[in-house]
C-alpha cells in the first residue's frame, strides 16, 4: 500500500529512468554519428591504400588489422594523419607507399576517421577526440 507522497517518488524515480533513457539514447546516436562520419572520412581518404577491410597492401601499405600502432598512443597516430608517413616497419616488415600529409581534413574529420579505424578492424581503442587533434596540430606546425 501506498503511503502518501510515495506517487511523488515514483513519479519522479520515473522521470529519472526516463532521463537516464534520454541520455543513453542520445549518446548512442552520437556515437553512431560519430562513426558514420569516420567511416565516411575513411572511404574517401583512406580506402584506396588501406582497403576496404583495414587489410593495407603488402610491402605498400601497412594493415590497420589489429594494429597496435593504432591502437596505441593517440598523438602519434593523429600525427600519422597530419604529417604523413614514409618508409616504415611495422612488424618486422617495411612498407614503402609514402602516406600523404592530410592537412586538410577537419579536425572534427581525422578524430572522426581514427575513431572509426580504432573501433574496427577487430581495433578495440577509445575514441579520439577532435580537441586532441587541435592540440596535436598546434604542436606540430
């Protein structure tokens, strides 16, 4: 039995539930944007070198597969995207495709991209945040 003002608590244990919901969804939806984008992003920049599947090309270009280096320190991989790449190994094993500076992604767009690719390709990193990357551009110029 209900004792009175006990509907005040439920209601308002509701509109918390509802509140919580709210959120949750909401986040989920950015997050989906987020990836939506990055994947976008990918396939406009990236697909091309490093397939379709993250695989890369032998001896060309390295796999994005699993990678520790993409999975690893944030700073380094955001610097990978704003200042290129050339002649590196990577497992033992060099890759000599030169990888072009992307300058001129957003830096909405490279934290968008580097989440996609550190959420895929069996990759099991957090997200990159596009204030990291302003930081990181700052540093570097």
């Amino acid at each position: 039995m209900l004792r009175p003002g006990c509907n005040c608590v439920m209601v308002k244990s509701r509109s918390f539930v509802f509140i919580i919901l709210a959120l949750c969804t909401s986040s989920i939806a950015l997050a989906q944007s987020i990836a939506d984008k990055g994947k976008e992003v990918y396939d406009q920049n990236c697909l091309a070198c490093h397939q379709v599947d993250g695989s890369g090309v032998p001896m060309l270009t390295p796999s994005l597969v699993n990678a520790e280096y993409v999975q690893g320190d944030k700073v380094r991989l955001i610097n990978v995207v704003l200042k290129g790449l050339k002649g590196v190994e990577i497992g033992g094993e060099m890759y000599d495709n030169p990888m072009p500076p992307l300058v001129h992604l957003s830096d909405e767009d490279i934290a968008s991209v580097l989440t996609y690719v550190r959420s895929n390709f069996n990759n099991m990193a957090g997200p990159i945040k596009k204030e990291e990357v302003a930081s990181a551009r700052k540093a570097a110029n």
